[in-house]
C-alpha cells in the first residue's frame, strides 16, 4: 500500500514537472538539437492500455524528423522490452515515422530489467538511462523550478547530500517566484529526495523551511488560525476573540504538524524545536495519528 502511495506521489510530480524536464533531457542528455518539436497527444488501442508517458515529434537540426518515446521508470519491470516493443508497433503503425525510443529508470540501484529483446526473428532494442548516473547540474542550472527540482535524482559526484540540498533550494528559492511556488517546488524536492533514500538531504530541506518560510506563512496553518478566529467570534464576546485568536495559532501549527507526522520523516525532537511546542505534544498527535 505505502509503495503504491509513493509512486503515485512521483507520478504526480512527473506529471506537473514533465514539459520543462523532458527538453532538459532532450538536449543535455539525449544530445538531441531540437529545430522543432511537437507534442503528440494520443491514445492507443485501449485493449492494451498503452499510453506514452511523453510523445514528441521531433525535427532536428539536421532536418530529420522522427518520434521520441520516453517512459518514467520507478522499478525494474521484467517485461519492460516487450511493453516498449508494443508501443513500437502501434506508434509506426500510427505514425510511419522512424522512432526513438527512450527509459528513465528513476531509482539509485542499477536497473535489472533487460532492454533488449532476441526471440526468434524479432530483435528489439531501446535505451534505458540511469537518472542516478546523470550530472545534477544538469538539472541544477536550469532557469525553471520545475526542473531544477530533478537534481535531487541526478549523480552528486564528490560533493556530499548536505551541500547539494543546500544548493538546490537556493536554486529553487531564485527560480520558483512566489512562496506558494516554492513550498510546491520543496513538497516535490522532499519526495524525490525519499525516493533515493536520502535522509541528509531531506533533514537539510526541512531546515530550509525555517530560512526560506515561516511556520505561519504556511497556508496550513493560516487556515487552522482563520478557523479558530472565526471560532472567536462566533462567541460574541472579548473573551472568545482572544481564546478563538490563540486556539486558531495553536491549530495552525497542529495541522502543519499532522502533515509532517503522516509523512513520518522529521524526529519528535526536530518537530519540537521548529513549531515550538513541547514533545509531549508531538507525541500525543502522533498516538491519535495511529489509532
């Protein structure tokens, strides 16, 4: 159940981010000069539930125009050859176009699964790219926060986790424009991070949000602050203004809490000293979580 959850977190993220990291790829990775594109947008036959994650028609420099099939792999899949040798033969018999065809294994561990396939009189081939052996600076340079957000799955080389988060949510806090951006851009940055296992830079992105964003900046927490104010008022009273004002504060930072105790990354000791409020009150939202 959790696995099913996170892939569909990535999903999501490559599902918003996937305009601006599939050029990225195009021309700093595949070496593709692109003199045009377009974006096909089709369905294929539905008795084999084949959609492609993304689907350009591309001419080159060159003046070669083909198709560019890339697929977003999270997990080895056995059958991965014969899946993208089915998206061959419907693409040509749908387009007549030479065809190049492109898997992203997302994972830090080194894809098993075979991207080739001999049988008899077929061989098929496509390419599979490891994103975890890829130069995040790459995706580091990037003028948009969308795709700066992938550095975080590329190879760090030297450099440790702690100065690489550093530098990726400094690139975000330049490129994402607004603070509802950028907590969006460090939501998407957290998982990825999870994804390759990285407590370090998970730890450094959470500390970021004390720089970057205040805990009552957050839109989780105004709306616990505006419930409790409305509480207040309700009341009629002096009295219930001020209780309704402090019970809103104190239901902001208990709602932001829950989202973190859900994700159940950050230590009881690292929630206590951020939000401000004693263990023993992390602890009791923790049980009620659990029940």
């Amino acid at each position: 159940m959790k696995a099913k959850k996170e892939a569909n977190w990535y999903d999501k993220i490559f599902k918003e981010n996937i305009e601006a990291v599939t050029m990225a790829l195009v021309e700093k990775v595949l070496g593709i000069q692109v003199l045009h594109s377009e974006k096909l947008q089709v369905d294929l036959p539905k008795t084999l539930e084949r959609k492609p994650d993304q689907l350009l028609k591309i001419t080159d420099q060159t003046g070669e125009t083909f198709l560019l099939h890339l697929e977003f792999q999270l997990a080895d899949e056995d059958e991965m050859a014969e899946r993208m040798l089915e998206y061959w033969i419907l693409l040509w018999r749908k387009y007549h176009l030479s065809i190049r065809q492109y898997v992203f294994f997302l994972a830090e561990a080194e894809p098993k699964m075979d991207s080739f396939l001999h049988k008899d009189r077929t061989q098929y081939a496509f390419d599979l790219i490891c994103m975890a052996q890829i130069d995040y600076h790459v995706f580091l340079t990037s003028t948009r926060a969308d795709e700066v957000v992938f550095a975080v799955l590329g190879n760090f080389g030297i450099e440790s986790p702690e100065i690489v988060a550093q530098k990726v949510v400094q690139r975000l806090s330049q490129t994402s424009g607004t603070t509802l951006t950028f907590e969006k851009h460090l939501e998407q940055l957290r998982i990825l991070a999870n994804l390759r296992k990285l407590k370090p830079f998970i730890e450094q992105i959470m500390e970021s949000i004390t720089k970057y964003i205040k805990p009552e900046d957050d839109f989780l927490y105004q709306k616990g602050e505006q419930l409790g104010l409305e509480k207040g008022r309700l009341e009629g009273k002096l009295e219930g203004k001020l209780e309704g004002k402090l019970e809103g504060k104190l239901e902001g930072k208990l709602e932001v809490l829950r989202k973190f105790l859900e994700e159940g990354i950050l230590t009881t000791k690292q929630l206590s000293s951020f939000f401000e409020v004693s263990e023993e009150v992390i602890e009791q939202l923790r049980n009620e979580l659990e029940r």
